[in-house]
C-alpha cells in the first residue's frame, strides 16, 4: 500500500518534475544568477581589496605619525630643525644618504646616520650612542652579532628591534652608522627624514600638518628643493572617498543584480505558472492556500538564487586567484557576499510578485 | 429557514472583461437534501452556478448560502463539506489515485485510519480499487472520472457538485457514476446535496428534481 505525500512532498514532487521536464529553465535561472553574483563579487572585493590596501598603510604609518623629508646636498649637511613639532610631541631626526648596505646575513638594509652628535635621537630609539654602529630590524633576534657593509667599508652592528617610531619609513632593515663609519656615502646626497610622533593632547594630526606646511611654505629654506610633510591625513581621505566609492557602487550594482534577478525568474516563473495554472487551482479548490501555493514558487526562486551566488563565491575565488591573488582572500568577506546575497534574494522575492497577483484570480476563472 | 438547504436570492453574475455576458441575473434558487439535475444547453450558465454554489466565484450581487446558514466562500465548508467533480482533469498526474483521495482528506482533517478505510470503500464502489495504485495519466478518461468522484467523495461532503460528469461516457460508466452519486446522498438522505449540472438525458433517471436552466433574456452564452 502507499503511503501518502504529505502537501509540502507533493509540492516538492511537483518542482523536481518541473525541473526534469525543462532542465534549461532552472539551469537558466542558475547560470544568470550565479554568473551575476561573480562579477557583483569580484567588483566588491576589488574595493575591499583596495580599503585593505590603504588601512594596511594608514596602520604602518600610524595615525599620529608626520614625516618630513627634507633633500640635502650631502648625507651629513645639517638638517633642518622644527621646533614648533617639539611642543606637541617627539621628534626624531635621521640623515639618510641614497644607499644601502649588505648583510653577511644575506639580506640588505638602508643607511642612515644619526642627525644630533649628542644622541638624544638615537636615545629616543632606544639606543645609546656608544652603541653605534647599530641595526635595527623587523626580523632578526636583538643582540644578533651582524657584519653590515658596502665596498671596503665593513662595520660589526648588533641586531636590535626596529623601534615602531621608524614604522613610518615602510623599512624593515636600518643600519644607523656615524658618518666615519661610512665617510664615502656620508658624502653623498641624501634626505633628512624627521619623524613626529604626536602627544595626545596636542591639536590634531591634520591641522598640524597644515600649519608645518604652511611654516615651510613661509619660510624657503634656499635647499634645491623644499620639504616634503607626509602623513596619514591623505591616505585616510583617500580611505573615506574609496568607502563613499564603494558604498555608491555596491548599492547600484546590488540594485542592478536585483532588478535583473527579479525580470529573469519572474518571467520564467509566470510562463511556468500559467502552465501549470489549472492544477494550482485545483489544489486551491482542495483548501491549499493561496501563501503556501507563493511559497513554493518563492522557495523555488530563493534556492535557485542562493544556489547561484554559492556557485558564484566559488567561481569568484577560483577567478580572483587566477587573476589576482590578493583577492581571493576579500571575496569571502561578509561586507562582500552579504550585499551580494542580499539582492539575489530581494530579486527572487520581487519575482514571487507576478505569481502572488495571478494567485488572485478566482479559482472558477481557470477550472472547468 | 432549513439550514441544510442551498439558497440562492437575487444573484447576479457576469464575468469580468467580457462585455456584458451576463450568466445569472436576479436569480432565485432552493436546493434542499437530494439528487438535483440541472438541465440546459452547453455554455447557458449551469457550471458558473456550481461554482458559485461552491464559492470559486463570487456574485456581483444577491446572496448565497450554503448549509449551516454559511456563505459559500467559508473556508471550512470549501475543506470539510464541499465536493465538487469537474469536467475535466480532475487529478493531479504526480500521485497514485489513492494518494488523490488521501491528500484531499488530509487537507480536509480526516483521520489516517478513517481516511484511509474511506478511500478503500469508495474506489472499491466505483469499480477501480484495481487501480488505486496506478497514476492518473495511465487510466482511460472514465477511469479519471471513476477516480474523481471518489476523491470528491472520500470526505464525506454535505454538499456535492459535478459538473457534466457523464459527458463522453458509456452506459456502463455513466450508470456506476449516477448510481453512486445517488447511494451517497441516500446514505445521509436528510442533508446530503447533490447538485448535477448536465445536458445528459440518461440522468434525469436518477435525480429527484430537474431543474431547466437557462440564461437571462439579452444574455449572450
């Protein structure tokens, strides 16, 4: 004896058959969705990608850190001195000559020289002066005996921790040297590099950037070329102008893809209802309600949806790792897939509409 | 005022978009417990009654009342009392005839045990308990409607509609379907209704009032 489906399992019977009758129908729906939802994927996680970008660099430049650089004709020339930045926070001078030099560890590091002979800088990195010469590094153990050098001129520099103050720099390895240590490059061109590292109670970093800048404006040096002040400020409106960016196009693509998802399986689903209309009324006129008659066709649309932005979060991630690779990590990013998912199911519910209005029409218009 | 009758007072009725083709105008009916056949021509209107009567339309104006004093739109009585044998494609192809009859007994709240004794007796009656098994699109078009009555009946409705359900049949079939139409309101003699829309002469024999129908003069069918 059978046994008998219940009304969900007859419903369901009913999808599947529809579904093997006309493969092309769900596939369609699937294809359109899904190939949708990877390129929506793809183009938020490029912005994603992008905010990461910048917030990596605002993080290692520090949100209270100003760089000036100032160009001078030899490594060793005085540098330029601000005293107004050193009431509103620690300032940290280093005469960097356009050089590196060479590890016997293997790797290579950037040359510097300390800017006062009294050692007030060096002792603000956290290094006395009779530890010169020193390097300072990201990634070998402090107290490491290295041999850095370049040419005939070789010094012994202990390994001792980059300080975060230098973080700025965007440089892993600094060998700070005297000027004798290394007299050639000391004769070389170079750049004052003065970090400032602001007090929290000093005014903020963006206007006190503008007035360095407007006190370097005023007051020309006469150097071949004036101070350049770097900070965090730019980098943060570029943050802000990217995430208005990406907010603006995650709401018209999300917007688009709704809309397409909505006109794509809306027609399908009136086609596939008006084939099916006398038997959906035949269930009516046995007391199956008119919501749960949507609910199949919303449910059916739903999982086609979903199912295709599914397919596409895989596809994303094979393309973004193909193409590039920094990207695949953004794709799987909620602030990514959750606008995405989030218009394919605003679609599928906006492609129900069509069936709950022909839901309407009165069960003896269509039986007979 | 019998509540196990069918009433019908004033009706009016005209499908929508159809420019004027009016089916009932100030229409009158009773339908006490019995065997009532409809009589007219195709197209004059006796199915768009039926579905009336069964609360699948509803009237432009006047008043129906089915038994219990209800109107025919009452969900419970559309569910539980209702019957209603269409003239064509009355099961659904996905299930076995019994699996018809069942889901619409569960939808109507029959017990499992009930139901299915219900279904067993009624399919044997009718003459395709051999058949409860197969699906649907495997039987012969006087099978279905063998089936169709069954699963209309299965529920034990107060009220039972069919609409032309002789039409294309033979003899043999045309006789086991009104006969068995005819027992099931005997069987409840003093509230159940059973209303039969149909030109067929053969089955004037069986009902206990002809009813002529005809459309409202200036209506066009």
């Amino acid at each position: 004896m059978s046994t008998s489906p219940s009304l969900l399992g007859y419903l369901l019977r009913d999808t599947l058959v529809r579904w093997r009758g006309r493969v092309s129908a769900p596939l369609a729906r699937l294809a359109a969705a899904g190939s949708l939802a990877t390129a929506a994927l793809l183009v938020l996680a490029s912005f994603a990608l992008g905010a990461a970008t910048l917030e990596e660099r605002i993080a290692q430049f520090g949100l209270d850190a100003l760089v000036v650089r100032t160009p001078l004709r030899r490594a060793t020339d005085p540098a330029p001195s601000f005293p107004a930045l050193a009431d509103h926070g620690r300032v940290l001078t280093l005469k960097v000559p356009y050089a590196t030099v060479e590890l016997d560890t293997g790797g290579r590091a950037a040359l510097a020289f300390a800017a006062d002979d009294d050692g007030r800088d060096l002792a603000a990195l956290g290094v006395g002066a009779d530890r010169l010469p020193v390097l300072l590094s990201s990634s070998l153990p402090p107290g490491m005996p290295v041999r850095a050098g370049l040419g005939p001129w070789w010094v012994a520099a202990p390994a001792a921790a980059l300080p975060p103050a230098l973080r700025p720099l965007g440089l892993d390895e600094v060998l700070v040297a005297r000027p004798g240590d290394f007299p050639l490059q000391a004769e070389l061109p170079g750049t004052a590099v003065t970090l400032f590292a602001r007090d929290p109670a000093a005014p903020s970093l963006a206007e006190l950037a503008a007035a360095l800048a407007t006190v370097i404006r005023a007051n020309p040096s006469g150097r071949d070329a004036a101070p350049v002040v770097q900070s965090a400020v730019p980098l943060l409106r570029e943050l802000t102008a990217l995430r208005a960016s990406w907010l603006g196009y995650g709401a018209l693509l999300a917007t688009v893809l709704a809309a397409t998802i909505a006109v794509v399986f809306g027609s399908g689903a009136v086609l596939e209802y008006e084939a099916a209309a006398y038997t959906t009324a035949l269930l009516r006129s046995f007391g199956v309600g008119r919501a749960t008659l949507w609910l199949q066709r919303y449910a059916e649309a739903a999982f086609l949806a979903n199912a295709g932005g599914l397919l596409a979060l895989a596809a994303a991630g094979v393309a973004a790792r193909v193409a590039l690779p920094q990207l695949a990590a953004h794709v799987p990013a909620a602030a990514v897939w959750l606008p995405v998912f989030a218009a394919l199911n605003a679609g599928a519910l906006a492609a129900a509409v069509p069936v709950a209005v022909a839901l309407r029409r009165p069960v003896g218009m269509v039986l007979h | 005022m019998n509540s196990r009758a069918i009433t019908l007072t004033d009706v009016d009725f005209t499908y929508p978009g159809t420019r004027g083709r009016t089916v009932l105008r100030g229409y009158q009916a009773r339908f006490e417990p019995g065997v009532h056949l409809l009589r007219g021509y195709s197209g004059c209107g006796k199915s768009t009654l039926l579905r009336l009567i069964a609360g699948y339309l509803a009237p432009d104006a006047g008043e129906i009342r089915v038994p219990g004093g209800r109107t025919p739109a009452d969900r419970d009585y559309q569910v539980r009392s209702l019957g209603f044998v269409f003239q064509s494609l009355n099961l659904l192809d996905l299930v076995t005839v019994r699996q018809n009859l069942e889901m619409v007994g569960r939808l109507a709240g029959l017990p499992r045990p009930e139901l299915a004794a219900a279904a067993t007796h009624w399919l044997g009656v009718l003459g395709i308990g051999p058949l409860a098994d197969e699906r649907p699109d495997r039987l012969s078009g006087g099978q279905r409607q063998r089936a169709a009555f069954a699963r209309a009946m299965v529920k034990h409705p107060d009220v039972l509609l069919l609409d032309e359900p002789t039409s294309g049949l033979d003899e043999v079939s045309t006789a086991a379907l009104a006969g068995a139409a005819r027992d099931f309101q005997r069987a409840a003699a003093d509230r159940r209704i059973v209303i039969i829309a149909a030109h067929d002469d053969r089955l004037v024999a069986y009902a206990d009032h002809v009813h002529g129908f005809a459309p409202p003069a200036g209506a066009r069918p």
